[in-house]
C-alpha cells in the first residue's frame, strides 16, 4: 500500500465512509462480551447494545454520562438554567452512589473546561496524591521485588489522597452558578430512597465479591445490601453517603478533608492489617486542586486539547494525532489491516515516548513541548512510511534542554473509571474524566463511599539498572495517568468534547475515536461504537465479538502478535456543530446522552 503525504482539509464524510460504514454495520451483533471472564476483577464490559444507535441531538444544552441517574440529575440542573459546572457537580456525586465501583468522593478526576463567554480552555488536576511518608519502595516486597498487582490493591497501601471532592468545589467556586447546597439534592434523594442497581454493578460486585469482603463495611454494601435489594427487588439505599453528603453540603469540602470524615478515611487506610497504607490526616488537610495548562496538538484544521501531566493523555492522543497527520487517513478503510498497521504502530511510537518520559512535572522535567513538536512528530513519523510493521520501537530524542534520562516504567493498569461531557445552554464545556481506578478502587469502603487504589498507577519498580523510573513513587507526587478527557477546537471554536475509561487504553480509545469523527466522517453514535483495535507495546488488540476480529489474520500476516478480547470503552462524547448537538453514549456501558 501506498499512502499519500497531503494536508487535508476537514472533509465529512470521508472518502472512507462506506468502508467505515460497513465496519460498524457489523460491528455490533449483540454478543453479549460478558463472558469474557478472563481478566480477573476489574470493571470490564457488562453488555454491548445490538442497535447501531443514531446520536441524541439537542438544541440548547446535552449531558452524557455513564448512568441514566447521573444524567438525568445533570439534565435536571441545566434544565433550570444551571451552568455546565453546577450540572458536573450533581452528577458527579449521583455516579458516586449508582456507578460507585468507577468513580466518587473517594477518588480523583481531570477537569477539562470551555467557558465560552472567555472562549478559554482550562484544565482543572484533581489527581490523588502520594501520601507524604509514602516512598519509591511503596510497592516492593522485602526482597525488593514488585508486589503482585491485587496484593497492591487490595487495602491501604494503594489508596492516594483523594482530589474529587477539592475538584467539585474549586470549579464551583470559580464557575457554578446554582447554590452548592443545591447540587447535592438529587443524589441525598436517590442515596435516602434507594436505586435500583444496574445489571453492571450486580455483576461487577459479584465478581468482586471475595476481594469486597474482606473489610467489614465493602461487605455490609457490596454483598450483603446489594445481594438483597436483588433478590427483593427492593431499591438499594446508602444512608452512610448520605450522611457523608449532607456533611459536605452544610461544610464545603473542608467537611471532607478534616473532622470525622477524614478521620474515617485515615482510620480505614492504616487499620486495614492486612496491607495496611501509611496516610495521615495532615496528608487529607493539606490536599490541593491544581490548575494546568491544557495541552494542544494541530491536527488537520482542528486543535486537538487535552489533560498535560500528571496526565499522559493529552501528550499522548497529541503524538498519535501527529504522528498520523502526514498520512491521508480519509482515503483508507477502517476494516483494512494496512490502515491498522499505520495506526497502531503510531500508537506504539506514542506509548514507548510516554513510558519514558511521562510522570507528575511537579517532580520530575518531561519534555512536553519537544514531544508535541511538530518537528519531531514528522521525523518520528517517516518510520511509518512504506508497508511493513515497525520491528523495534524505542522511546525518541525530543528537544529537551535537561540531561536527565529514565527508565522505561513498569505500572500495572486494570479498569474502571467514568467519564462524562457536559454543554449547557451558554455553550460551557465539561469533559471530565472520573476514577476511582480499579473497580471498586482499593475495596475499602468508608462512610459510604469507596476509596481509590490510585497509587497503583505508579510505576512499581523505582529503578531499572540504576536508572530511575519518572513515574516512580515519591511523598505528595500524582501517579501518572492515561485520562485523556479532550475538546476539539476548529477556528477557534469547540466541535467535539470527548474521553474514556479504558486505563492506558485510553489513549488508543479516544485517538481512534477521534480518527472516526474527523477523518472517517462518522458521526458521534459511530465514532464511539467502533469496534477498537489498539496497539500500545506490540501487540494488537482486537475487540472480542466485533468485527474487528476479522482483521486479525491480516495483522498477523503483517508479522504482529494479535489478542482477540475483551475492550471495555466507556466513550462519551457531545458533537458541537452549526445545527446543534449530538450526543454519543458508548453502547458497551450503560450511558445515555440526554439534551433539550
Ligand atoms: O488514571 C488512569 O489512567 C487510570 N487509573 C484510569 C483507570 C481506568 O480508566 C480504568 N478503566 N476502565
């Protein structure tokens, strides 16, 4: 195959819509991927929708989210003229309650935020945090070998500082608009009432069952409460994070960070004998939001914008994005090996610049101009001209003005996570990524709430032959994260606000849906129901029960290792365009888009 070297203009659809078209067509034939049992305990697909669904389209404002409660709260907000903000505070705090194994008080999130009044990006990091007496060998054993991963997990020691209740109210502050107390009505009703829990959560936590039993309160929850409300057909009730919000409503987000909250929090984390965390209360009171520069990639005519560190999904989906743009994507058909290959090792190339460089720059220099840099893209992107696999993939040589080199990093990254896109009636964005990281985080529940396993996303390993790991553990540093919540500029203008769950597969999830809307021509509905084929270290990874499994012997032709599995998107996105909004909900989760 020959590829041809142009710039495009942004042309939708594409030339490869029929081809993309097709793919989809086939894409989803209801083969429930539940199954798929093969990776242990994480939140992993529960359901693949069978109907290739048109996007919801709205004129006003549009919320999608993971849970048809937490939209609908959202869409309550905007509904009586609240702001973008005030509607991702409410669903926030009911995805806690009815989608508690992915996202909530207890953990973290990346806030990526359009005021359109400013025509201003900002990013928000509400990223967990080590806590201050952690140390590089947090995840050794006494041998100083790297803990097995769930034995990490499971207790105190995995749980980071908690950002998501800091991050609601320091968006609030700066742009809500509705009374604080207000927000938190809708999931103080729906915690008091009780729910009727998903088929995904009963499934997930009866999976998860042993690894929730082993503290007393996960127990209470998970198996007993739950177990009930399913046999009964009774709704599920937390009175505790009830409690909890009413606590936060009345106190601000100091309620949550000192007092009996946080004392709960640390009591949990150092009590837990098992594998016991090394948290403090100084370590709660002294937690900060911090405000960041979003970082941008060129694409074609877009502005592709995203989450900087400790965030590698903005880089990222920016090197992939780069990588590609030399590449006339539009001419090549999404269900041809040859288009994978071109993909996939551009994925590759992204993922071998991240596992080197990328880590909290609050503590370590990355070169994060140097790896966007146009430049270095285009040299970096002669690798993948001509046909053939790319046999050995190194990190690069970005310009960096710092002699410090590291080591490849060694985290282990398993799934959960939410996330949500917001357009209220002013035309503010919300693209929010939300995660707890492992479903049902550290299985350490308190006061009704689950806490995070995030320090997990730390590389384990300190060191690799006497060279240190940038993403190594180190006191009050962020593990590095692959959220990539983004928004599509064009002129200037917002078109597309986007993200995933998917742990590093974030990155291969969201750049592929972004090749789906701006290069293929498919809409929102499409372009997040594509079947995935992602490549981060070499192998291919083709989405079990999809069409995608049909590139499998092309692939493996061009000489790449191929997995057929299990990908567990939670893709949301809400299209901006000249005739309104379109709302695109993952049919792998149990999202809705909802808008007026
Ligand atoms: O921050 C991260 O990149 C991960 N902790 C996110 C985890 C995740 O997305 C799991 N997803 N399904």
């Amino acid at each position: 195959m020959r590829l041809r070297l142009r710039n495009r203009k942004r042309q939708r659809p594409g030339a490869a819509a029929l081809g993309a078209a097709l793919f989809l067509a086939f894409a989803l034939p209801g083969a429930a991927l539940a199954q798929d049992v093969a990776r242990p305990a994480p939140e992993r697909t529960t359901q693949i929708r069978g109907d290739a669904r048109q996007p919801v389209r709205a004129k006003d404002w549009m919320v999608v989210a993971a849970h048809p409660l937490a939209a609908e709260a959202g869409a309550g907000v905007l509904r009586k003229g609240g702001s973008a903000i005030d509607a991702m505070v409410a669903v926030q705090l009911v995805l806690g309650l009815v989608e508690p194994q992915s996202s909530g008080l207890g953990g973290g999130a990346f806030l990526l935020y359009w005021d359109a009044g400013q025509k201003k990006l900002t990013s928000l990091d509400g990223r967990e945090t080590a806590p201050s007496a952690a140390t590089p060998e947090l995840f050794l054993d006494d041998k100083g070998e790297p803990l097995k991963f769930f034995d990490a997990v499971i207790g105190g020691r995995s749980v980071g500082v908690p950002g998501t209740p800091r991050l609601l109210e320091a968006a609030h502050r700066r742009w809500g608009k509705l009374a604080w107390a207000e927000l938190f009505e809708p999931a103080i009703r729906l915690a008091e009432e009780g729910f009727e829990p998903t088929p995904r959560l009963v499934t997930l936590a009866g999976e998860a069952a042993e690894s929730l039993s082993r503290q007393e309160s996960a127990k209470t929850y998970f198996v007993d409460a739950l177990g009930a409300a399913v046999s009964s057909g009774e709704p599920l009730k937390n009175l505790a994070y009830a409690e909890t919000l009413k606590l936060l409503q009345a106190g601000g987000a100091d309620a949550f960070y000192a007092g009996p909250v946080a004392e709960s929090i640390v009591g949990a984390v150092t009590r837990f004998a098992d594998n016991p965390g090394v948290m403090r209360l100084q370590d709660l009171a002294g937690y900060e939001v911090k405000e960041r520069e979003p970082v941008c990639a060129a694409y074609r005519v877009f502005k592709v914008c995203g989450m900087g560190p400790p965030s590698s999904g903005g880089v990222s989906v920016g090197q992939i994005l780069g990588l590609l743009a030399p590449f006339d994507l539009a001419e090549l058909s999404p269900d041809m090996a040859a288009t994978w290959r071109l993909i996939g090792d551009a994925m590759r190339l992204a993922f071998a610049d991240r596992g080197r460089y990328l880590a909290d720059t609050d503590f370590v220099p990355a070169p994060i101009k140097g790896l966007l840099d146009p430049d270095y893209l285009a040299g970096r992107a002669k690798l993948l001209e001509g046909d053939g696999r790319l046999e050995n993939v190194e990190a690069g040589t970005p310009e960096w003005d710092h002699a410090l080199n590291f080591a490849p990093d060694a985290a282990i990254e398993f799934p959960s996570t939410s996330h949500f896109v917001i357009v209220d009636r002013d035309g503010n964005i919300v693209s929010m990524t939300t995660t707890i990281e492992n479903g049902f985080g550290s299985r350490l529940m308190v006061r009704g709430f689950l806490l995070n396993n995030e320090l997990t996303d730390f590389s384990f390993a300190s060191h690799e032959d006497g060279v240190s790991v940038a993403n190594r553990v180190e006191p009050g540093k962020r593990p590095r994260s692959s959220m990539a919540p983004t928004i599509v500029l064009e002129d200037g203008a917002p078109v597309l606000a986007i993200g995933s769950p998917g742990g590093s597969r974030i990155i291969p999830y969201v750049a592929e849906a972004l090749i789906a809307f701006l290069d293929w021509g498919m809409n929102v509905e499409e372009a997040v129901a594509l079947p995935h084929v992602a490549n981060r270290f070499g192998t291919f990874d083709l989405e079990a029960g999809t069409r995608a499994e049909d590139l499998a012997p092309g692939l493996a032709a061009l000489g790449y290792e191929v997995k057929v599995t299990d990908l567990n998107s939670g893709l949301h996105a809400i299209a901006i365009g000249p005739d309104g909004l379109a709302g695109g909900a993952d049919p792998r989760r149990e999202g809705v888009a909802i808008g007026e």
